[in-house]
C-alpha cells in the first residue's frame, strides 16, 4: 500500500488541525490494542473484562506521562530560578561581578505553563512528582545548560518574541529530553507502562509547546485525553474484536501462508495482522489503505526488519481476495470521496 501513503498522509495533515485534538489519539489507541493483545496471550488470560480494564488503565498512564513530561519542563525551569537568586544573593555579599542574567527564566511561555490550570491540577492530585527527585532535575538542567540551544540563546543580543521564546522550549526537548537515556531509565523505574510510551508522548508535549498562545495566559488549553467518547468506543471495539474474532482472522491469514504453518508466523507479526483485520472489519468508516499504513508501521516498530513487509504484503492480499469474493465492501485506496471518512491522525 505504499502507493497510498503519501496521499494518506496529506489527508491527516489536513484533518488534523480540526480534527485531532485529543492526547489519546488514534495511533496510541492501535499501539496499545497491539501491546495488551500480545500481553493476553503471553500472560495466558481468558477475562476479557479484566483485559479491557487493563487497556483503559494503560491509555489512562500514557495520559499521566504526558502531564508528567510538561511538569518537568516547569521544574527545570524552576531549577534555573533558584539558580538564579543563589547568584544573586551571593553578588550581593561580595558586591562585585555581573548581575546573573535572567533571559532563560524570563521566558514568558515556560512561566505561561508553569501557571497552567489544567497542569496545576494534575500536580496537585498525584503522587509522583518531581519535587521527589531533585537531583535528578538539577542533572537535567545542567544538561540544558550545556545544550547549544541554550548557548545560543544567552548569547543573542536581540529582544526576543514569544514565538521565540516558545521555540526555545521546543529545541531543548527535542535535544536534551527526547532520547535521553538516564530521563527513560527514572521514568521506567516508576511505572512499567512508560517502557513504550516516550516515542509518541514526545510528539504531543511537542505538539502542545506549539500550540501555546501567550494571550491563553493560565487557561491555555493542554490536550484533553480523549477527544470524545467515539475515541474510548474505538479502543473498545477494537480490542474486544480483536480477541473475539481471532479465529476467523487467523483463518484468513493461514490462507495465505504459501505452504507455511501459521505457528512459524511471527508471534508479534501475527498479533498486528489479526488487530489490522480485527480494524478492517469492524470498522467500515476506516478506509483499508489507512489501516494497512497504520499497522506496516506498528509492525516495524515491534517486529523483526522484514515484518514491515510481511504485513503489507498478507494485509493487501487478504483484502484484495475479500473484496472480490464480496465478503469485504471496502475499497482498497483512499478517493477523494473517503477523505472526510478517514481516521485522521495528526502528524508528530
């Protein structure tokens, strides 16, 4: 289906804006189905009420992680603060040197987040935070401050604007917090469903950076967990399909093994085809084309390096062959008459 992609996409980049407001969106809701279905089999259950809950619970942690991501930039930020006035007080006792400068904490987005309702809200209600690891935030903003973004920053001369400043932000998550490996070991320590999450959360806490608009003071919109109940239907139906119709779906892909038995399949590969068609079926709204990119990618992601092509490959088959026997009534490639009925996802 890779023919379809770039068409795909340019429809996701165009319904997004309007469309796809929600942290839970529909790419983490596939990524999970795919983990929690995996995990049923692995772990040998058979309550898909208890399994259901499960899902729910772990799109519910990938919510937390996301406030969590956006509290530790206000706590870097504060780090930086304190910095500041322990410069100052000691300028004071020995009345010489430069006043400190305060062009990073006079940053109006961080000091915009850091008074943000909807965060605040989420602080006062958990457990976790960072105030709990304070060493770990000052390594952290020692790193910002060796970061060439910031470097470049006290060194400009000129009167930032706030789209400025809110790009700075955005620079130093791309490089200090995304892929920092000590920031992914702390985060697994606390909960065991961050292992998978960090790709895709960074995406949105960047997404949201974006998106601030300093005239939104303390009431700026954070992404909401869900963008209505369609979207917790969606994880529902998608996961009690996937498990309720396994064996027609595995019937359907044992078809086209070409002389292979269907335990030499990729347990994994096997999972993301089943939930692929678990999608197809199940939702006519969803053109095929869509899911098959959707799922090629999930597939890269947690197979081995042809599994990509394996599931593009059985997925355009089986569907093909569906459709012409009038089992499937789907057409294979996105018109621009399905373009409102695609399932947008926001580009991350």
């Amino acid at each position: 289906m890779d023919e379809n992609h770039y068409f795909c996409t340019q429809i996701r980049k165009i319904n997004s804006f309007n469309e796809q407001k929600s942290m839970i969106n529909r790419e983490l809701i596939r990524l999970k189905v795919v983990q929690l279905t995996y995990a049923y089999y692995e772990n040998g259950s058979s309550n898909l009420d208890i399994a259901e809950k499960e899902l729910f619970y772990s799109l519910s942690k990938a919510y937390d992680l996301y406030m969590y991501m956006l509290e530790l930039m206000v706590e870097v930020n504060r780090i930086a603060e304190r910095t500041v006035e322990t410069a100052k007080s000691r300028e004071a006792r020995l009345r010489e040197g430069l006043s400190p400068s305060t062009r990073f904490i006079d940053n109006r987005f961080i000091q915009q987040l850091q008074l943000n309702h909807q965060l605040k809200d989420f602080r006062e209600n958990q457990k976790k935070t960072w105030s709990d690891e304070e060493d770990f935030v000052r390594r952290m903003y020692k790193r910002v401050v060796e970061s060439e973004a910031y470097k470049d920053w006290m060194a400009r001369t000129d009167e930032p604007s706030y789209d400025d400043e809110r790009q700075l932000w955005r620079d130093i998550y791309r490089t200090v917090f995304v892929d920092c490996e000590d920031l992914d070991q702390l985060l697994e320590e606390k909960s065991l469903y961050w292992n998978d999450d960090r790709f895709i959360i960074d995406g949105f806490v960047l997404k949201t950076i974006k998106r601030f608009e300093l005239r939104n003071g303390a009431n700026q919109p954070l992404l909401p967990e869900y963008r209505d109940d369609e979207d917790r239907e969606f994880a529902k139906r998608l996961f009690r399909a996937t498990l309720l119709g396994a064996e027609h779906y595995k019937s359907l892909i044992s078809q086209f093994l070409r002389n292979w038995e269907l335990e030499r399949v990729a347990f994994m590969d096997l999972v993301v085809l089943q939930t692929a068609l678990a999608e197809i079926f199940t939702f006519p709204q969803i053109p095929v084309s869509v899911s098959i990119n959707e799922y090629v990618e999930i597939a890269k992601m947690y197979g081995t390096p042809r599994s990509g092509a394996y599931v593009n490959g059985m997925l355009d088959s089986i569907c093909r062959r569906q459709i012409e026997e009038g089992r499937l009534r789907k057409q294979m490639t996105v018109t621009k008459g399905d373009a409102e009925e695609a399932d947008p996802e926001e580009e991350l």
